[in-house]
C-alpha cells in the first residue's frame, strides 16, 4: 500500500516555513518510496487534481506562513533600524537644545557605530534570531539610556558655535542615510543582507563624527573627512538600492 503524503515530506521545499512553524523535516535517503501515484513528477499529479486536496489546502497554508514569516522577519529589521533614526534625531536634539555639548554626541556617535557593527553582524545571513534581536534591543536600550543621562548632566553648550554646527550637520545626515535604509527594506529595494552591509558603512561614518568630536571641537579639515565618508555611504546606498536586488 501507498504512504499517504503529509506536509512534513514536503519541509525540504519550504525551509522558512518549517523554521518558523517547527516543521519536522525528514533527511532525504537512498531508500526508495512508494508513493501512491508512483514515479510521476508531482507538480503535473498537482494540477491533475491527482494528490488530495487536503494535502493541497495544507501547501497553500504553508505558502500563507512562509509569507507571514518573511513579513516578520523584515518589521523585526525595520524595527532596529528605526530605532537607530530615533536615536540619532535625540543627538540632533540634544545638539539644537544646548543640552548635549559637541563631545557628548561624540560619545553618542561612537555608541552608535557599536549598535551599526551589532546590526551588520547580526545580519550577515539575512536574519535575526531571537538572540540576536535581544542582543541589539539591550544596546539600543543602553544607547537611550545614555542620552537621557547626557542631556539631564547639567552640561550645556552653545548650539550655534561652528562645532555644534557641523556635528548637528552630520548627525542630519545619519538621519537621512538611516531612513533611506529603512525605506529600502520597506519597499522591496534592500534585502535584509544589503542593510547589515550598509549598516557597516554606516558603523565607519559614525566613527569618524566621534574621532572629530572627541575633544568637542570639530577643525574644517576634520569636517571635510566626515563630508567625504558621508558622501561614499549614501552613492553605497543608491546603488544598493538600484541594483536589481531586494528582499531575500
């Protein structure tokens, strides 16, 4: 007698779905199977209407959960990296206030290239796992914890000073390459893979802003070095974004 066909024979045709439902999968083996419309290939007895049609509802419930599985897996990216325009616009602030001093969203930028690397990490097969989500949940967290304690520190500057003018000018300009970021994944552009490799990109720029900041004065020449960085991350991310690729 036939086996009759379940939906675990077919977990090797689906492994999203089957990691995200917890689909046992069953290792393909030499030993050969008798199944009951025999060796005819499956997608003609398919649309024969020569399988069941139980076992037909259950591929389309598979497909449903595959395509919820892949939105999640996106918001779950597109989450952090809205995280990281929220926390940038708190720097630009903080800048425009007086309340954070040039050296202080040094400090920030410095916090935030950490989170961008995390991301990059985190994202180089094109996924986050729980764990990994958790990982940059807590630094994301740390990082809004620090700005509130650097805006409340007592500490005030002057934001109209040339410095506190060019920092706020480069953290505008994490702003833009960060939504930009988000806007790729969102439509389709960017695949989850691309946005760690430009969340890389991103690591290098915020590194630079917090070499410059370092001792709370930013030099012309020093600026010009960000300017240039800043200018490579966003032709990265118009290319990334007009290649033909997209979501993975």
């Amino acid at each position: 007698m036939g086996r009759r066909l379940g939906l675990h024979h077919f977990g090797f045709l689906y492994p999203q779905a089957t990691a995200c439902a917890r689909i046992p999968v069953r290792r393909a083996t030499a030993e050969p199977v008798d199944w009951p419309w025999g060796n005819r290939p499956l997608l003609s007895m398919i649309r024969k209407g020569m399988i069941d049609m139980k076992l037909n509802a259950r591929l389309l419930a598979v497909s449903a959960l595959m395509a919820v599985c892949t939105a999640s897996f996106a918001q779950s990216t597109a989450t952090t990296v809205q995280r990281d325009v929220n926390q940038q616009r708190r720097i630009e602030d903080g800048l425009k206030s007086g309340e954070l001093t040039v050296q202080e969203a040094g400090k920030l930028e410095r916090e935030e290239s950490h989170i961008d690397k995390l991301q990059s990490r985190e994202l180089k097969d094109g996924h986050l796992s729980d764990a990994e989500r958790a990982r940059l949940r807590a630094a994301q967290n740390r990082a809004r914890a620090d700005i509130t304690r650097l805006e409340n520190n007592g500490q005030v500057s002057s934001p109209n000073s040339r410095s506190a003018k060019r920092m706020e000018a480069d953290v505008q300009h994490n702003i833009n390459q960060q939504r930009r970021i988000e806007a790729g994944l969102q439509d389709g552009s960017l695949s989850r893979r691309e946005v760690g490799q430009l969340e890389r990109g991103q690591a290098a720029v915020n590194h630079k802003e917090a070499v410059a900041a370092h001792n709370g004065h930013i030099a012309r020449g020093e600026q010009i070095a960000v300017n240039r960085a800043e200018r490579r991350q966003s032709a990265r991310i118009h290319h990334e974004r007009t290649d033909g690729g997209g979501a993975n």
